[in-house]
C-alpha cells in the first residue's frame, strides 16, 4: 500500500483543519519561538554579564546555581505537560478550581509548551550556566593564584554535571508527578494571565 493511500484510508476527513493552515501555524510558532527565544536569550546574557564580573565569587556561584535550578525546573515543567492526564483538569475545571482551566490549554498545546520549556528556556539557562561557569573560573584563578584552564575545566565540568544530574532527577519526578506539577504552574501562571 503506498503511503498516500493508507493516509486516505485511514484519516478522518471530518472537522480536519487543511494541510496548509497546519503548515502556516507550524511556520508562524517556529518564527515566534525563534524570536522569543532570541529576546530571553538576550534578557539572560545581558543580566549575568552585568551582574557576574562584579560580584563576589558566592554570588556568582549563587546565580550560576539558580540557572542550573530555573533550567531543571522548566525542564520538569516541559516533561509534565506531556505526560500529565487532561482528563482530571477537564474534571477540576468543570469545578471551578483555579488554574485548571490553563492546565487544560497547556495540555492540548502540550508540544509547544514543551518546546518553549525544555528547548528555549532549558536550553537557554544551559548556555548562560555555561558562560557564568567562565566566569566563575576567572574569578577563582585570580584570587588563588591557579592556572585557569584547570579551574575551567573542574568548574565546567561540575555545571553539566549538576544540570544534567538535576534534569534526570527532575524528569523522574515529573513522570511521577506530572499532574500535581503542572496544576501547581499553572495556578502561578494564572495569576499573570487573563481569565
């Protein structure tokens, strides 16, 4: 069977959107995506150039560790909307509780929130993690006298080890528990949105 015909035989026709007006909104959410992710990206670099070469190495040592904490939290976010069940927000909806009806939006656009979760936000917090790490290690070279490619390397090295241990603890977690983490961001989402 070619493979047109068994996507004849097999689709729905009825209440189907036309190929191109899925084919528009895929092209329309990559150009948004693209450039909110350009804003943030800028938004996050411009803060820690700013705020890490002035400060004391616990501080930056405290903004790298809540990149690492924002990255494995979007990335729990992102895993969640995923897995999480529709139909108990559809059922706490119907009751009236506060931020289920945003749980059941994010549900149904469960592949964009993941993408703006796990690949723009994740990803972004990664980099910068990355790039305060530089600084870090500039930091700590200059105040103990040390070569600064051992400590780039040790300082490096802990990041991703750090960001990759916290996402796979935070995607077993969210597995776990993807209902009760996605009702919990989108009750704080709400506050921010309409209704």
């Amino acid at each position: 069977m070619k493979k047109k015909d068994f996507k004849e035989k097999y689709s729905k026709k009825a209440n189907k959107k036309p190929v191109k007006d899925k084919k528009k909104n895929d092209y329309k959410w990559i150009v948004t995506i693209t450039i909110l992710a350009f804003i943030i990206s800028l938004s996050f670099s411009l803060l820690s150039e700013i705020i890490i070469p002035n400060v004391t190495l616990l501080v930056a040592i405290f903004v790298t560790a809540l990149f690492i904490f924002i990255g494995i939290i979007f990335d729990m976010i992102g895993i969640s909307v995923t897995v999480a069940d529709i139909k108990t927000f559809n059922s706490m909806a119907a009751k009236q509780v506060k931020g289920a009806k945003l749980a059941v939006r994010l549900t149904q656009n469960a592949s964009k929130v993941s993408s703006f979760c796990n690949d723009v936000i994740g990803d972004i917090c990664g980099i910068i993690s990355g790039s305060t790490g530089v600084a870090i290690s500039s930091i700590i070279a200059n105040e103990l006298h040390v070569d600064i490619l051992i400590v780039t390397l040790i300082t490096t090295a802990t990041i991703a080890s750090l960001t990759i241990g916290g996402k796979a603890l935070g995607k077993s977690v969210a597995m776990n528990k993807s209902t009760l983490i996605l009702y919990r961001f989108s009750k704080i989402l709400a506050i921010f949105t309409k209704k």
